[in-house]
C-alpha cells in the first residue's frame, strides 16, 4: 500500500531506531526536506510513524519498526549503518552522548574496530559519570567485539579490563570481572606495559582485599608499587599505595597503615584534592575517609571523624557517589564510637539511600550492617533486624566482601539482642566472628570479641566464655596496639542510654 519512496523511507528508518532525527535522516535518505516530509505524511497516514514532532521522526510501536527492519536485505541494511556513522558524526559537533549510538552503528555495519573504539569512548564517559549499569553493558559489547577482532585487539583487551574494572567490582561484578584479570596482567607483560602491569597487580590486591587474603593483597600492591615508584607515576602510585595501607590494616598494622594514608592524604592536597587520577573515585576524599576507620581502631575517634567530615565534603562539593559512601562509612564508625547514635544512624541511612540509587550491591551489608548497631542503640531494634534480614533474603552473599559480612553479622546481633532474641543474637555474633577469624583481620576479631562479651553479660553473667573473650581481647589489643571499645550495657540496656 506504500509507494516506493515511502516504503524506502520506512525501511531505512526502521534500520535506524524508532526515532530518528530529521537531520539525520535526510543525510541517511538522501533526500530533500520537502520530499521526506512527504513520504512521513504517507507514512502518518498508515498510522506507522507517529504525526512529525518537528525534529524526529518516531514509529508507532516498536513491533511496526522491527516488521519494517525485517524486509531490508543485509547489503542494505550495512550501507544503512555506514550512512548513518556519517550522518550522526557530521550532525553533532559535541559527539559525547552518542558514542554507543555509533558502536551500534558500527557493529552492524560489520567494522568491529571502529566498534571497538567508540565503545572505549563511552565506556570513559560512563565510567567519569559513575554509570556502573552502563559502563557493565559497554564493557560487555567490548569484549564481544575484542573476540570477534582476535589478536589485534588484545592491547585494548587490557586497556578495557583495567578502567573498568574498579568501578563493576563496586557494584558487585565479582564473578564476571575476576577471570579477566590474570590475562590482562599477562598480555601487558607481554606487550612491555609496565604501566598496565602496575594497574593489574592493584586491582589483584583489591580482589584479595574483597576476599580477606591480606598477604596476596600486600604482596601485589608492593609490586606495583615498586613499578609505580620506578614509573614516578602519582595515579599509579596512589592506588598502589592505597591498596598496601589496606592489606596492612587487615593484617593489624594499623600505624603503618595509618602513617601510609597521612602520606597520601599530604601528597593528594591542594589542587589534587578533587583530582580522580583515574581511580574509580576521589582520591583525595577515600584516603581521608579510610584514614578515619584507621584511627578508629586505635581510639582516635574524633581526629577520624574529622577526616571523614572532610572526605564527605569533598565527595558532595564534586557530586561522587561512591565517595559520599566511603565518607559515610567513616563517619558512621566514628560516630558510634563517640556514642552519638541518632547521628550515626542519620548519616548511614543516607548511605544506604545512595547506594539504593547507585547500585553499589558490594557496599550494603557493611552499611547495613553499622546502620543496625545505630538504630539498637536507639531504640528501634525492630527495624535494624528487618533491614538485615531484608538484604539476607536477597541472597547477594556472593557479590560482597568478607569485612562487609562481618559488620552486617554484627549489628545483625546486637540489633536481635536488644529484641530479646539471645539464642539467635550468639549465633549472629558467632558468624561475625567466624568471618573475622577466617580472614585473620584482628581489628575485627577485637571488635567481634567486645560485642560477644557484651552480650554473654546481658545473657549469661557467669558465662566462663566472657573472661576467655576479654582475655583473647586484651592480648590482641597489646599486640596490635589496638583500643577496644568500653562495655556498652549500661548505654544499650537504658532508656537514658537510649
């Protein structure tokens, strides 16, 4: 029923998307104005395209487009994509918001390498504008496309594997990022990378550090470090750096670690302060958010809830969602320590609503998890243990870390405990410290330890476990030159407390 103008018009429209531009589609048609406004007009008439908006030309349903794009030839169909790779690049000077576009474009017109490379381009922009969803789904068509290509394509394999990787490890895309890695550490050794083989041996180290393997986790970082240093290369250096002081806290060497974050805090001043140095967040805000749980864990709670105050005022001024949370974290901590629990649970609860907007999966039982010990201590018990047992039944366990299944564990008991619930807050408690002794970590064995004492105190007065706990707790704190925390029956156990 169309006539041959208006059925090419459908077609090649069809091939395009469901809504064109009008400027991109005269370029595509090669037609004039007047005659593509009246093949639209037949097209109208049919009710397959919409009435003209103006500016774009949109189908009526998706179903009528994909009818359309099912009669175009494949010859037809690849001169189509190739016109409009011109069209769109010759119609927007500012092509930011339509390099996917031009993948697409690309991939269907069968040329993988120019594929490739706008893929790169907006997998940058998703990742500097915190698109995790995105950037997974750009990252996915790019190593489509890198297999199609083969050997050719195995030094942007590497360059893919690590701008990538950080930021889908913060929503949680364990299973599917970690067997990237070896092999892009490998094809950059190869290729006589260096600067690759120092990014690759930090983003191991930060797996390890996920999983609780402090050793392998410090042992990478002092590589890459070295390589780093070797290199005098400062993005590389920081996250070197910042792995190591990591590692050095899961294995109690919190002075180290706290004199390593103070290093970077100084080097990441000034104009540095806002610099993301290619990190998947601000540098200068996550060194002086992990600083404050540092100092945290040798009682200076009020210098470290400073540096979180700073991190989270710098992670809001520049509008960066991960580092808000960081910072929150912090703040969190600190502010539990100091006893400020209604403050405490305002500034997690914000957390949690960040990372319900963002995504970041990985970070939510650790939130959680504080958020749970907060809201006890005020009163509001019920609603701690329903959030924990809500983000259980998710079944996520797999897309976290091992310090952030300790926390969850941990407020999930106190938060039981204060319900009258002993049997089942032990058992939370056991698990926390389960997790804690599984990874050796003694800043969370000591914490775990004064929580079960507490509680055992509450439950059992004669419990011999209590004076085991303290026992246990006490040698560690010397060790590790650690401060843990006071009795909390007093404050937890009262409506004044409360």
């Amino acid at each position: 029923r169309l006539s041959p103008g208006a059925k090419e018009c459908a077609q090649a429209l069809s091939v395009l998307g469901n809504e064109v531009e009008i400027d991109v589609a005269l370029k595509v048609l090669g037609k004039d104005s007047e005659t593509l406004m009246r093949d639209c007009a037949e097209l109208e008439r049919l009710e397959i395209v919409q009435p003209s908006s103006g500016t774009s030309i949109r189908f009526r349903h998706a179903i009528v487009a994909e009818a359309c794009s099912d009669t175009v030839p494949g010859p037809r169909r690849r001169e189509l994509h190739r016109a409009a790779i011109t069209a769109v690049s010759t119609t927007y000077a500012d092509l930011g918001a339509h390099f996917e576009r031009l993948a697409f474009h690309a991939e269907s017109a069968r040329n993988d390498d120019l594929a490739l490379e706008y893929l790169w381009l907006a997998g940058l922009r998703a990742r500097r504008s915190s698109a995790s969803g995105s950037l997974f789904l750009i990252f996915q068509r790019a190593m489509k496309c890198i297999e199609r290509i083969g050997e050719p394509a195995e030094r942007r394999f590497v360059d893919f594997v690590l701008m990538a990787f950080a930021q889908l490890l913060q929503i949680g895309e364990f299973s599917k990022m970690n067997p990237y890695l070896p092999r892009a550490l490998e094809l950059a050794q190869r290729q006589d990378r260096p600067d690759k083989v120092c990014a690759a041996l930090s983003h191991m180290g930060m797996v390890n550090w996920f999983q609780g393997r402090y050793v392998d986790c410090r042992e990478q970082s002092e590589r890459a470090l070295a390589i780093a240093t070797e290199l005098d290369n400062l993005p590389l250096k920081f996250g070197a750096k910042f792995m190591l002081a990591s590692a050095l806290y899961g294995m109690g060497e919190v002075k180290r670690a706290i004199d390593m974050q103070l290093e970077l805090r100084d080097a990441l001043g000034g104009a540095l302060e806002t610099t993301r140095l290619g990190a998947a967040a601000i540098p200068g805000s996550m060194v002086r958010s992990y600083l404050s749980w540092f100092m945290m864990e040798v009682g200076l709670y009020e210098e470290g809830l400073g540096h979180a105050e700073k991190a989270l005022e710098i992670a809001t001024r520049e509008g960066e969602p991960y580092s808000e949370i960081l910072a929150r974290l912090g703040m969190g901590r600190n502010l539990l320590k100091l006893r400020r629990y209604g403050e405490a649970a305002d500034c997690l609860q914000a957390a949690v609503n960040v990372i319900d907007q963002y995504g970041y999966d990985p970070a939510l039982p650790h939130v959680v998890g504080l958020l749970a010990s907060a809201l006890a201590r005020t009163g509001q018990a019920a609603k701690a243990v329903a959030s924990v047992e809500a983000w259980l039944a998710r079944g996520l366990q797999d897309r976290t870390g091992r310090l952030e299944l300790y926390y969850l564990n941990a407020g999930y008991a106190e938060a039981l405990a204060q319900l009258g619930s002993s049997s089942d807050a032990l058992a939370a408690i056991n698990s926390a410290l389960d997790v804690a002794r599984s990874i050796s970590n003694p800043c969370l064995i000591v914490q775990g330890l004064g929580v079960r004492t507490n509680l055992l105190a509450a439950i059992d007065p004669n419990s011999e476990q209590i004076a085991a706990d303290l026992v246990e707790q006490a040698n560690l704190c010397r060790q590790y030159g650690l401060v843990a925390d006071e009795q909390l029956r007093a404050s937890s156990a009262s409506p004044a407390g409360r």
